[in-house]
C-alpha cells in the first residue's frame, strides 16, 4: 500500500481563508448586519422631506426633486443629513475580527520580521533626533 501523500499544513486557500476572516466584515449577529447597512443612518446621506426617499448626495438630491416634485422650491436645507443626524458615522466595522491596534514592541519582538521592524523605527527614531 503506497503511503498516502502529507498533507501540507496550510494551504493557500485556508491561509487566505483566515485572512478574509481577519478583515472583512462579517458575523456579529444583528450588530454586525446593521454595522454593516450602514448603522441607523444608513450609507445615503440626504432624506427627502416630501416623501422620504433617501439620495447619496444633493446632487442627486436635487434630480430626485426636479422629477417627483417639480411643483414645490428645491430647498437643499430641507433634505436632513442622516450621517449629521447619526454622528457622521455610517459603518463602525464592529464584526470585523482583524485588530486596527499597532503591535507592540513586545509582540513585535517575538517574530524575525517583528525585530526587523522594531530595528527600523529605532533607526527613524535616532535620524530625527539629528534633523
Ligand atoms: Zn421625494
């Protein structure tokens, strides 16, 4: 019976499997649905006060105007700013896995490429002590 074939470790479709988890933006549950439609505001900025229909922009805005409600003044002050309304934020990434956080000095030291780096931005440090 010929021996079966290691199996490598890692393939590159589970490495790049892990990636994809680290940063995209998925899971979470409902917190991580509606992060991702935007949060209560939404992802389009201007509401229109006639009859409620959301635009990306107030150029758009004013398109939207000029064919459904042709009889009324345009008023760009009218149209409320959801992201304003909402703290201008419409997505806070809160399922996704990947930390935002730089290292540290100390997690840095654990890898070879870690202490290469830790050597470069002490190299930067000491070149702007001289400039
Ligand atoms: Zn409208």
């Amino acid at each position: 019976m010929a021996g079966k074939a290691k199996p490598k470790k890692h393939t590159a479709k589970e490495i790049a499997g892990k990636v994809a988890a680290a940063t995209t933006n998925k899971g979470g549950g409902k917190a991580g649905l509606a992060d991702r439609l935007g949060g209560a505001a939404g992802h389009a900025k201007f509401k229109c006060p006639s009859c409620g229909i959301q635009s990306p922009s107030i150029k758009s805005a004013e398109m939207h105007w000029d064919s459904k409600h042709p009889k009324l003044p345009f008023k760009p002050e009218d149209w409320s700013d959801m992201h304003a309304v909402h703290g201008g934020v419409t997505t806070q990434g809160v399922a996704v896995k990947g930390s935002s956080k730089e290292k540290t000095k100390h997690e840095l030291a654990k890898s070879q490429s870690g202490q290469q780096k830790l050597k470069e931005i002490e190299q930067q440090k000491a070149m702007a002590k001289f400039q």
